[in-house]
C-alpha cells in the first residue's frame, strides 16, 4: 500500500487531517505503507511533536480499549517495525529529532493494565519494560 492521508498528514504536520482521520477513518491509524511505515514512523522521522501526540493519544486510546487483557499485544500494536527494523522512536533519533523523543516519553507516562510501562529509551533504542 503507498501512503494514506494519515500517512501524509503525519508526513507533513497537518494536525488537522489527522483530527479528520481520528473521527472518520480511525483504522487508517494502524496503515502500513510500501516500508511498512505507519503515521507514526512518518511523523518522528519528520519530527513533528503535536501531530505525533495527536496520533500517540488516537492510537493508545484504541488500543487500551482493544487489548484491554492483553498489554504485550497492546505494545506490539504500538510500537510497530518497519522494514528496516525501526519503531517510531528510531526513526525519531535516527533523523536527529532527539526533542520529540523527551516529548513522547514525556507524554507516554502511563501503564498499560499496571503491568507493562509503554516504552523505555535506553541508549539510543526502545526497549519494553517488564514491571
């Protein structure tokens, strides 16, 4: 699949396509493209922090809803790979956009089901965090 309009708004900061997105179209959030970026890959690459939040909050939401009794598949829906190997935050750090990931964590302060933190950075990579 090429890229979706969320994929593009990611893209190119457009917060309010992916409010459109968000209240339309919801399951284009979890789109992969030809690299099997998602909005998320395309949004820190770019290093555009509010549409990134949009996006995160969208996406979570969804998820803690979904995988209510299931965290580990909760993580996997978030932090997806795409061809080369790379989460969202790699794709961040990788582009020099070292301020959207003090923002994502920053944001990303919450448990999903009191078992498992979201992420973690660790030197210079993600990794999952088993409480």
């Amino acid at each position: 699949m090429k890229n979706t309009v969320v994929h593009i708004a990611a893209l190119y900061g457009k917060d309010e396509w992916v409010n459109q997105v968000i209240e339309k179209a919801p399951f284009l959030l979890a789109a992969k493209n030809n690299n099997d970026d998602t909005a998320l890959h395309l949004s820190a690459r770019a290093g555009h922090i509010s549409t990134l939040n949009k996006l995160l909050a969208a996406i979570l939401s969804n998820v803690k809803n979904q995988y209510f009794e299931k965290p580990k598949e909760a993580l996997n829906e978030i932090l997806v790979m795409n061809k080369q190997g790379n989460h969202f935050f790699h794709e961040a750090l990788l582009n020099d956009h070292k301020d959207v990931i003090t923002k994502i964590l920053d944001f990303l302060e919450l448990e999903i089901e009191g078992d498992f933190k979201a992420c973690h950075l660790a030197r210079g990579g993600v990794r999952l965090l088993s409480t």
